[in-house]
C-alpha cells in the first residue's frame, strides 16, 4: 500500500524509506540504463556493474516488486515503462533529483531531522561539516543537475501559465544553470535575459544556454543577490530561492529587487505554497519541502499570506498565484512594486488596482 492511498496506515510510512534508497542505488549502478536496449540477466547486470551477482538478482527483484521492472520466465530482466524517467541523460529524467535527494549527503542529514526539530537549526552542517551552498564543485554540479530536472518538469506548465513574449528583458535572480531562463528564452525567441547567480553557476551556465540556442541572447551577470540585484529588467524570475532563506534573509533579496524594478516591472515567483491548514496527504510536496529547508539551509516554505507580507515589508504587492505547476507544490506568485503615489483605501484595506485574483483560481499572467 502506498504512502497517498486510502488505508495507509503508520506502519506503511515506517518503511518509506526503503523503495527510495533501491530506486536511487539502482540508478547510481546504471541499471536502467543497461536495459534500455535489451533485457538482461542479473549476472550480466552484475557483470557490467561490477557487483555481487546475487545481491544483484535481490535488489533486481525489489525494483519489479516496485513496478519499475519486470522479470520474465527465462530469469531475465526488462524495464517497465515507468522506468523510462530513471534513466540518464533523457528528457524528463529524473534520475538528478535522485541523486540529490537520496544521496549520502542528503541521507546524513535526513537521519538528523531530531537535531533540527530540537533547536531549530539545520543539520546539514551536523552531517556534513559544511553549511548550505559551502560546496566543492562536484557538490554543486549534483545541486544544478537536480534543479535543472526540476525545472524542465515544470517549465511546460510556467510557459502555459505566463505570457512572457509580452518582456523584453527577464532577470533570472538565483537562476543556477540557466534551465529555466534557456526554456523560456526558446520559447519567445524575442526576448532577451539577465542570468544572475554565484559565479560557479554563471560558469555552469555556458554550456546549457550554448545548447538551447540562446546564448546570444543572455547577459550573465555574477554577483550576489544579498548585496544587489540587476536593473534594467521587466519581470524578475525566483524560482526556488526565497525558500532557502529565513524571513529576514528573503526580504532582503526582495529589497534588492525592488531596488532594481522599474515601476512597470513584474516580479514573478516560482515556490512551493503552503496550505494556511495543514490535510493528511494534502500539499505533500510543499510540506515535504518546508521540513527540507529546516534541515538543510534554515529556511523555510510559506503560505499565501505569508508570502503577502513578506513581499509587503519588501515594498512590494502580491497581486496573483497562480495554479499548481507539479507535485512539489510549486505555485507562480506575481508581485510589483508599491508605488509610492498609491493612495489607500477606506477601512484599511490594500488597493487592488492590478485586477486582483481570488485565491486558488486558474491564472494566466498576461
């Protein structure tokens, strides 16, 4: 029984931990790649993997149990369809995400969640003797590879959702590798980009933009966004990056971008959103990323609401969310800058002159 179906019960959940670990060591050993050609026996598995051969045919067997193979009377194994995201270096794969979420690191620190619910301070320096983003360039590679895959997951649902042919410059703010400003440049070849990151992504970024075919149209831009933002930019992307930071961290961030939007500019959000009441096996993904961020750089994920006031102690007014963009919860919050020439209005409420739209509803941000 799956952890999301009826009946689930506490002892279920006990052992959730066991098909994320087969999956992702599965993955490190190349087995759905090796059958993505043909199928193939354990020994022959073992053979071109260099592990056991038995405990090769059990862990084999573990993955059909899961569904993501299937063993055949002759003792040979094939790969189900729902492996075919497992793979290496395919469209849609999600074998990155694997890596970083089930790999050494990321299990170090997970098994140190009482550490964080304790005193409130991530593990991840418990676990690994560094703090977030204090990586070597291995570590970072695996970070970018992992959002990367993420982003190409939910880019097709952002462009649905966005009308960015309607820009002249985007401004990725924290936008690693480049994936997703490279999706949405492909997408409207009249639009040009700001990528904004830590110089290791800018350099990470040459090769993905060369690939997609927009490099020509990409100003990198390396700098940190604690200290400054590009201007010049008339909507400003953040994906995944306000969540890594406590409150006092990501205002500062919004600060920064307030600093650099012009009045007409559009600040565009990218996160998981948080119910205002938590449901069983309800917003999964935003919760599971809440407590991630607990444990892993001290930040946090955040309602609705939360996100309102954090904008509006930035300067700046959340004005539309859009719907849900993929499992992990992830939502498009629109935000622009309070103008100082706003009046109030009567009764203290916020004035709503961007054409306000009522929470949860479908949005298309044009």
């Amino acid at each position: 029984m799956g952890a999301g179906e009826p009946g689930t019960s506490a002892l279920d959940l006990l052992f959730g931990h066991l098909p994320a670990q087969i999956v992702h060591t599965a993955g490190e050993l190349g087995v759905f790649d090796r059958l993505a050609e043909r199928p193939r026996t354990g020994a022959e598995l073992a053979a071109a993997a260099g592990t056991d051969p038995g405990a090769t045919v059990r862990l084999l067997r573990a993955l059909v149990c899961l569904g993501l193979l299937r063993e055949g009377p002759d003792g040979s194994f094939a790969a189900a369809p729902e492996a075919s995201v497992l793979r290496g270096g395919t469209d849609g794969s999600v074998l990155p995400l694997a890596t970083l979420f089930c790999g050494d690191k990321a299990w170090r620190t997970w098994g140190n969640l009482a550490h964080s619910v304790r005193t409130g301070d991530p593990a991840l320096g418990l676990s690994t003797g560094k703090g977030a983003f204090e990586w070597d360039a291995e570590e970072f590679a695996v970070f970018y590879a992992g959002m990367a895959a993420h982003t190409r997951l939910l880019a097709p649902r952002l462009l649905a959702q966005v009308d960015f042919a309607r820009f002249g410059t985007v401004v990725d703010v924290g936008g690693a590798d480049g994936t997703l400003l490279a999706a949405v440049l492909a997408a409207h070849p009249g639009v040009g980009g700001v990528l904004f990151d830590m110089p290791v992504a800018i350099e990470a970024a040459e090769a993905v933009l060369s690939a997609a075919g927009v490099r020509d149209r990409v100003r990198p831009v390396p700098g940190d966004f604690h200290r400054s933002v590009p201007e010049g930019g008339d909507a400003y992307l953040l994906k995944n990056v306000l969540y890594d930071w406590d409150d006092e961290g990501a205002e500062r961030i919004l600060r920064n971008c307030r600093a650099a939007m012009g009045p007409d500019a559009v600040l565009l959000i990218i996160e998981p959103v948080l119910p205002e009441r938590a449901e069983p096996m309800r917003d999964f993904g935003a919760v599971m990323n809440d407590i991630s961020m607990l444990l892993n750089t001290g930040g946090r994920a955040r309602t609705e609401a939360g996100f309102g006031e954090l904008l509006a102690a930035a300067g700046l007014e959340l004005d539309a969310v859009g719907a849900c963009l993929g499992s992990a919860g992830s939502r498009i919050l629109q935000g622009y800058r309070v103008l100082t020439c706003r009046l109030s209005t009567a009764g203290g409420g916020r004035p709503r002159d961007r054409g306000a739209v009522p929470s949860g509803a479908e949005v298309r941000f044009r």
